[in-house]
C-alpha cells in the first residue's frame, strides 16, 4: 500500500435476517411453477385432460365442461374434488364422467360407492344411523337403504315451504339432501340446471347458427318415442287376439293396475282408466304412469310378445337417440368408460374433437381451455393460503419489534411486503382472467362472489399504499388480513356458476365499470378503514396493559376492571382472528384434518385466558412480585407483560394510524358518494326513478353518511385520533350491512345473491365489531399516561437551565426505540422540541 492511498472502508455487515424476503419469494415462485405441472388431470388410460375441456352450454354461456362437472360436485359434496376409499383426490371431471349415463338403480356402478353426498347435520345423520367420519360425506350406495325416509322429510320440507312458513335447520338439511340427491339424478340423465334453472345442453350444434342440444331432452324423446309405439304395438295386438277384448279383460286389466281399488271404485272413473290405458294419447301421460301402463298391458299378451316389444323399444330409443351423429358419439364415450376401454374411449374422443366442433367458434374453444387452466389453478384459493403467511409474517414481525430483535421484525416485514407484492400479482391476473372470460373490459364485480374478490383485491392494494407510506407492518397486516377474509367469503359464495350471466336489467357494462366498481371500492376503503381502526383500539389495550403496572399508585375498582377487559382483549382479538382462520382451514377448505387445529385451537385459548387471567392476577394482588422477585411498587414491569408493552400504543403510532384512518375514510367518502350518485343516474334509466328506498339504497347511503359523519365529528374536534378509530369500526358493521345484509331482507330490485348462510356471518362479524368498540372506549386516563412515563434521554445541564423559562408542564411525548422502561423519544422528536423553544 502507498502512503497516498488509504484503506477501504469495511463493507457494513448485513443485518441480522436480510435473506428472508428473498427466501419468502423464492418459496412462493417454486410453489407456483410446481402447480402448473400437477394441475392436469391423467391421460391415460382416459384423456380426461381433453374430456375437460369439451365446450358445453350452461347458464346462458358457452363454458369447459370442467366447469359444470365443478359446479355440479361442489353443489352435492361442497368440493371441487371427491375422495376414493383410499383417500386419494380425484377431479370433478371424472365423477361426471362416471355419473353421467349411469342408472341409479345399478348398486354396482362405481359412481354410486363415490363418497360425494355431504350431510354435516347431527339430527340428520342420527336418524340416518350414521356415525360421523372425516369430511360427512356418503355414497348413494350407504344412503339407498334411507331413500324413503330422506324423501318423507325433503317432501315435507317443500311443502311448508310452499305454505310460506320457516324451516328449521334440520328440515332445511333435509331439503338439501333431497335436492342433491335429484341433481345427481339429473346429472345421470345427461341434464343439470343453474340456479335459474337453465338447462345444461351438451350437444354442440351441427348446422351453421344451429342450437345446442340437451342429451337428456334427446333421450326422453327418444324413448318417449320407443314407448309410443310399442304400447300402441301391444294395443293393437292386444285387440287382435281372438275373441276381441270384452269387458272381462278390461276387469281384469282394472285388477292389475289398481288392486283393492278396483271393487270400489265409481264406474266412470273405471271407464277413465281404461280409456288411459287403451285408447289414450301415451305423449299425454305423465312420465311416472308409462311404465306402470305399458307393463299392465303387456302383461296381457304371451311371453314371447312381451320379450319382442320390449326388445324393439330399446331398439327403437337407441335409433332416435343415434339420429343426431354428435348424441350418438356422446353415447359411445359414455359405453367405452363404463367398459373400462380406454383406447378406444381416447379415439371417440379425439373424433368428436375433430367432427362435432365445428360449428363453435374458435373464441369460445379458446375461451373452454383458459378456463380450465383457471380452474385447476385456483388462482384465489392460492391467494387464500399466501394472504395466511403475510399476515403471519406481519404478526411475527410486531412480536419481534416488541421483543428487541428490530433486525428480524423489519426482516419479516419486508417479507410479508414482498409475498404481498407477488400475491396481488396472481389477484390481478385472476380478475384480469375473469374479465377477459366474461367478455367485460373494465368490469371487475358482477355478482356477490365477484364483489368479494375485488374487494378483497382493492383491500389489498390500499394496504400495500399504506406499507409504503408508513412503513411500520401495519399496512401489511390489514392487507394480509383483508385479503384472507374476502377470499373465505368467495369461497363460500361459490356454490354456483362464478362467471354467470348478468339479469338482463342490469346487463350494461358502462355502468358495471363505472357504478359498480366505484360503490364497491368505497365498500373496500371503509372496510380498510375500520379494521386500522381495529388496530388501533388493539394497540390502546395494550397500552392499558402497561399503564396499570407501571402506575406504582393502588388500583381502583374500576382500574382494575378496565385492566381486565384490556387483558381479555390483548389476548381475544387475536384468538378471534385464529378461530377464524382455523375453521376455514378445516369446515370451509378442509386443508388440514379437523382434529389436529382444532386441539390446537383449544389449546392456545386456554393458553390465552390463563395469560390475561395472570395479568389481573399480578396487577390485583398486594406486594405482588414479578420473575425477579422485585416489588411491582417500583414501577418495573413484569416479564409476562414485557411483550404486551412493547406493542403499546405511542403518540408518534396513535398519529400515524390517525392520518391513516382519516385519509382513507376521506377515500370512502368520497368513492361511495360518487357510487351512490352513479347508481341513481342508472336506476333512472332503467327502472324510471332516481331513488326508491330500497334496502340496498339505504345501504348504500348510510355508508356515504356514517363517512361523512366521522370526517365532520373530526373537523369539529368532537373526536381525535382514538374516536375516530373507534367510528370507523362501526363503519366496519354498516358495510357489512349494506353488502350482505340487505340481500337478507329478500325485498326490493337489489335483492339479488340470497344466502341465508351470510345471516350467521354476518351476525358473528357484528358481534365482534361491537366488543372492540366497546373495549375502544376505555378511558383516556388508563391509558395515555403509558407513552408519557417513559422520557427521551436527558439532555446537558446547561442547556436544561437556559430553556428552563419556556419548558411546558408535560415531558415531550416518547416514539420510536425501546429503554429499560418502554419506548423512548427519537432524536428528531428532541430537535423538533428544540426548535420550538427557539
């Protein structure tokens, strides 16, 4: 080294963790990739990939037959996906194509031992005689013994239904029984229904501007045919036999049918059946009368005329059945998988492909294989799990912070920042994806699941802008949060078609994209919104924590009472929040076995009440000691509440999360002003009036004006930052009334997306709304004085003296950094102090 040149600075070391937003982006990218190579379901022996993606028409559109075959599942079984006796996952795709053309009656058919019917009611499956099991769910096969009884009680149901009264819950289990059982029915037959009941036509058309067919319609026309004729055969052979047909075989035939009623019944009524039975036009009679006619006259003629018309009316069904060549070539593929023939399952397959498609346009086809690939990749249900780890991260994160390791917490926040940004890559591209599938540029919410993904999207977002703006984990969290809650919230709603049709009333993509969008992203900014404001009473409680152990004077009474509600929330926000997650991971996704998180579960709340309960119990005893053995008197803090206090609500945090709730309820405001505004101008155009009082209306209002309300009680200085908080939690329970609670009610134009299942959601998120607002009113007095205790470090003596004239009569406020006895002022809060004394 020469003397002019001088050493190198040594490179900072990195700080402790640095590798773990890279690791945490590393992971999610390797688990998304492996997706797209086990998503496809076999093809061989049968190419149920290619099957798939066959184009059908249901619920007004042309879509994947992996679509319906989900739709169908998930309405019988609740998944997507159904379980084998080993346990092992098999597609949707694949029990339709096991069910479909299948007779119920054949107890031997695979399809009918497929544990698919899920009865998840107690009172239900005691009368069943059913033992409980993973997942509730049975086959047809272990149901047939109870059909009888499943239909006595489903009819039973219907019909007080019909009377306008209420179900219970047993009689609406008993319901949905009894219509899963009919679906499945319908499916066998190669029919299915949406919730408005369009037909599912899976006959693509054979002629230019031709229509789709139903194979079921083509096959109870075909034997509504093959029946015509051969009971008209049977008829004519009947009176061709020698010596006519007098008035003992119409007794007789009376007998047959009719048994016991016979003898007395009135002689008009006699003369109606036997004009029913041989004389009446068959195409007229009721489906469940055929059979019983057609066997009550046969039953008159020998065997070997009996054995001919039978044989001939299948026959003849077959043959109309075959007059459509793409009917016909549905028929065979139905026979070659119910032969186990692969091969030649495969061949029919790739022949329709190549002869039966034509005359669907290459946009729908493509359209059939991007939505395949949609559905296998489940791009929300994987947002689902990744918006899990953020928030994890991001609590783990504050944890860390709170217990002197400042290096690893900023490590996980980072984290959780970075899985965030790659999540909301995958949420984009899901709606982007919808989009393009429904044909509506620019809109993003068409029904009540569509509204819980982009609303969950928008939460997210703003959250993101949030984390940027302040980066303290906060926004990361409520993003992490958010995104989880409106993902279950779709996937509940996702009992039907996700992409349906729009009602024709509402069917305008210039409102949709402009209406629509801008009410629900004031639904998503108020909801952000209120959950900051969650956050902050959280924050609040703990500060209560620390301030009754630190306050060296005797509690009150009523110190100690808000003490222990303090305690009781530290510990059951958070506990709320797992019990959340847990019973969606297990009742909702099933991802995990139901015993083990709920054990947990159970566990951890002991854990947590055993914890709060120690709290009071320190805070309430006298000469209580903490770990050391040191008096509490002394204002030291015990260990157990060490991680408490480092979480404590601060003036600079209560500031912060301040100009956070009121910049993005000024958000809310406006966007839900603007909305409401852009859907009167809409029902003016389509319905004749501006405003009409419809529930869904005043939903709509009280949001712009509980936004309002908060803004004014903020500008009038009735409220500060901890008010404001507080309101717009209420503002949580307001929303939730105007997206999913007016819907309820069942009345007005907006009653649309009926869901007796979001009452009880609903009423457990108001519930819980109501106990953090009201633990957010605890008195200022128990809990302020936490930031104040603690003082910036001391300055010189000097200049202590000569600032001594002006020094307020409170010490300046404490934030960032953590003493022996909490956190401590930052050095740019003592030099703003500073130049406020000068």
């Amino acid at each position: 080294m020469t003397p002019t040149e001088t050493p190198a600075a040594p490179r900072p070391a990195k700080p402790a963790g640095w590798f773990l937003p890279y690791l945490a982006v590393a992971v999610v990218v390797v688990y998304c990739a492996s997706l797209f190579g086990r998503m496809a379901p076999p093809r061989e022996p049968f190419n149920l990939n290619a099957f798939a993606q066959l184009p059908v028409l249901d619920g007004g559109r042309v879509k994947p037959l992996d679509s319906a075959a989900r739709v169908y599942l998930r309405s019988i079984s609740g998944q997507s996906v159904f379980q084998d006796a080993a346990g092992n996952d098999h597609p949707a795709i694949e029990w339709y194509l096991d069910t479909l053309g299948s007779d119920p009656a054949d107890k031997n058919h695979d399809a009918w031992n497929y544990r698919v019917f899920r009865v998840d009611n107690e009172q239900v499956l005691a009368q069943l005689k059913f033992q409980p099991r993973e997942g509730l769910r049975f086959s047809l096969n272990e149901l047939r013994p109870h059909l009888r009884l499943i239909q006595s009680k489903g009819m039973a149901a219907v019909e007080k239904k019909r009377e306008g009264k209420k179900l219970d819950l047993e009689e609406t289990k008993w319901l949905d029984l009894l219509e899963r059982l009919a679906l499945v029915r319908h499916v066998a037959q190669g029919y299915g229904h949406d919730t408005q009941d369009n037909k599912f036509h899976l006959v693509p058309p054979q002629t230019p501007g031709g229509k789709w067919g139903s194979l079921g319609e083509l096959r109870d026309e075909a034997d509504t045919k093959a029946f015509t004729i051969a009971l008209e055969t049977a008829r004519a052979q009947l009176k061709g036999r020698a010596g006519g047909f007098g008035a003992d075989q119409e007794a007789k035939l009376l007998d047959k049918l009719l048994r016991d009623d016979a003898a007395t019944m009135p002689p008009e009524r006699k003369q109606e059946i036997i004009n029913i039975l041989l004389t009446a036009d068959p195409r007229l009679m009721k489906e469940e009368m055929k059979e019983v006619v057609l066997n009550t006259v046969l039953g008159e003629l020998p065997a070997e005329q009996q054995s001919a018309l039978k044989t001939q009316q299948a026959a003849s069904a077959e043959a109309f059945v075959r007059a459509n060549p793409a009917a016909a070539a549905w028929e065979d593929m139905i026979a070659a998988r119910r032969a186990k023939d692969g091969g030649k399952f495969n061949q029919l397959l790739a022949d329709y492909q190549a002869k039966y498609l034509d005359h669907v346009s290459g946009r729908e086809l493509g359209k059939a294989k991007l939505e395949t690939t949609y559905n296998r990749f489940s791009p929300f249900m994987q947002c689902t799990a990744l918006y899990i780890i953020v928030f994890v991260m991001s609590v783990f994160g504050f944890v860390l912070k709170a217990a002197e390791k400042p290096a690893w917490g900023e490590a996980l926040r980072k984290s959780a920042s970075w899985v965030l940004y790659a999540t909301l890559i995958i949420h984009t591209g899901a709606l982007l994806v919808r989009m393009s599938l429904m044909d509506r540029p620019l809109v993003f919410v068409t029904n009540l699941y569509s509204s819980a993904v982009f609303i969950g999207w928008g939460c997210v977002m703003l959250g993101m802008v949030l984390e940027k703006l302040y980066p303290l984990g906060i926004g990361n969290a409520v993003a992490g949060i958010l995104g989880l809650t409106t993902t279950i919230v779709a996937h509940n709603l996702a009992t039907d078609d996700t992409l349906e049709m729009m009602q024709a009333v509402l069917d305008t993509n210039f409102w949709l994209a402009t209406h629509v969008t801008t009410v629900t992203l004031g639904y998503t900014a108020t909801f952000v919104a209120g959950f900051l404001g969650a956050v902050y009473v959280w924050l609040v409680l703990a500060a209560v924590v620390k301030e009754g152990f630190l306050n060296p004077q005797p509690a009150s009474l009523s110190a100690l009472l808000w003490f222990g509600a303090a305690a009781a929330g530290v510990v059951g926000i958070p506990l709320f929040l797992l019990w959340f997650i847990t019973t969606a991971l297990v009742a909702k996704f099933e991802w995990v076995h139901s015993s083990l998180p709920m054990v947990a579960l159970v566990v951890t709340a002991g854990a947590a009440a055993f914890y709060a309960g120690g709290l009071l119990f320190l805070k309430a005893g006298e000469g209580a000691v903490d770990a050391t053995g040191k008096p509490l008197a002394t204002g030291q803090l015990p260990s157990a509440a060490r991680l408490v206090s480092g979480m404590a609500m601060t003036p600079e945090m209560s500031k912060v999360l301040g100009q956070m709730i009121y910049g993005v309820v000024c958000f809310a405001t406006l966007l839900s002003f603007v909305g409401t505004v852009l859907g009167g101008i809409w029902a003016d155009q389509s319905w004749g009036r501006f405003w009409g009082w419809d529930p869904k209306e005043n939903g709509a209002v009280l949001i712009v004006l509980w936004n309002a309300l908060i803004l004014h009680a903020r500008w009038c200085g009735m409220v500060k930052d901890r008010g404001v908080a507080v309101l717009a939690v209420v503002g949580n329970m307001i929303c939730a009334w105007s997206w999913f609670g007016t819907n309820q009610l069942g009345i007005g134009l907006h009653a649309y997306g009926f869901d007796t299942r979001l009452a009880d959601g609903c009423t457990n998120f108001w519930l819980s709304q109501l106990v953090i607002i009201g633990l957010g009113l605890v008195p200022r007095a128990y809990w302020a004085g936490a930031a104040r205790r603690a003082a910036p470090a001391p300055r010189p003596q000097s200049e202590t003296a000569a600032a001594a004239p002006v020094v307020p009569p409170a010490p300046p406020p404490a934030v960032n950094g953590t003493g022996k006895h909490g956190p401590s002022a930052s050095p740019s809060v003592v030099k703003g102090k500073k130049g406020k004394k000068r």
